[in-house]
C-alpha cells in the first residue's frame, strides 16, 4: 500500500506568515499547454 507523504507550505508575501501542512487526504495536479499553466487541488483533512 503507498502512503502519500508531504509538506505544503503557504507563504503571505504581505504578512510574511506561513501555513505549514504536513499531511494530506489526496493531491492531483493537472498541467494545461492550453492554457500554459499547471493547477493542483490539496484536499486535507477537517481535523
């Protein structure tokens, strides 16, 4: 079974504050030479 692993990080350039997750229920990225860019959706756990 593979465990998904991470460390996401949410930077304020204004207020120089940071978020930090160390966990994740499910990340998808999907890339677009469409439209030239790359979207991701982090799905993370209520509690």
């Amino acid at each position: 079974m593979l465990t998904l692993q991470c460390e996401i990080r949410i930077h304020n350039i204004d207020s120089e504050k940071t978020v930090r997750f160390n966990y994740a229920n499910s990340i998808v990225v999907k890339t677009s030479c469409k439209n030239l860019t790359d979207t991701a959706t982090v799905k993370v756990p209520k509690k």
